[in-house]
C-alpha cells in the first residue's frame, strides 16, 4: 500500500496504513531503536515517510518471515551497517568507545546519522 503524501501522520493513522496496532507500536519503539517517531507539543507521535517504511519493514521481519524480536533487531542493524559502509569511508569509520548500554551506542548512531546528514545539506 503507498503511503499518502502527507509530512506527519498520527499514530492511529500509522496502525490503519500498516495494520500494526497502536499498542504493538509503542512496545517496537521500546525494542528497536530505529523507531523513534517525534512528539509534538501536545506529547502525541508524529509518524514520517521514513517511520512508517521502518514499522512496514519490520512488520515484514517478524510476521512474515518469521524473525524474533531480537533477529529482526539483528537484521536491521546489519541492514544499516551495509548501507553506511556503501555510503563511502567517513561513513565507515566508527571510534570504538567503550559504552556501558546499547542504548548510549544507538543514541551516538543516530547522533551521527543525523550529523552526516545535515553535512550533506550544507555540501
């Protein structure tokens, strides 16, 4: 199903497009780090092009092959890391800093994402 063109989407208009639950959202967004739709003022989920294309694909992980939580959260680390080591050497090269949680590690993942990014719009 093509997602509408729209800049934001609430979370039950999410769980209509994907036909994942409201519940089962918030509970993924507790599991796979990648999932972190924005908040509006009001505190209510701000859903993007992007954060729908990441419920569809890991929707596609655990209900139609089959993966674990834990296998799918594997499967789109290894996604990732595929692509960034495509997306040149300065992608590539990660300082190995010893972190205590995963947590910390995937916030300086998304850190650097976002800072990459944002160095290609000012290129």
């Amino acid at each position: 199903m093509p997602i509408p063109t729209k800049l934001y989407f609430s979370i039950s208009e999410v769980s209509e497009l994907t036909g994942v639950k409201a519940h089962v959202l918030r509970y993924w967004e507790s599991e796979f780090p990648d999932l972190r739709p924005k908040k509006n003022r009001a505190g209510n989920r701000s859903y993007r092009d992007k954060d729908i294309k990441m419920v569809m694909t890991i929707r596609d992980l655990l209900y139609k092959q089959g993966f674990t939580i834990q296998g799918a959260r594997l499967q789109l680390r290894e996604r990732t890391a595929r692509r960034e080591d495509g997306a040149g050497a300065a992608a590539s090269v990660e300082p190995q800093l010893p972190f205590e949680s995963d947590k910390s590690r995937e916030l300086l993942r998304t850190m650097k994402r976002e800072l990459l990014e944002l160095r290609k719009r000012l290129d």
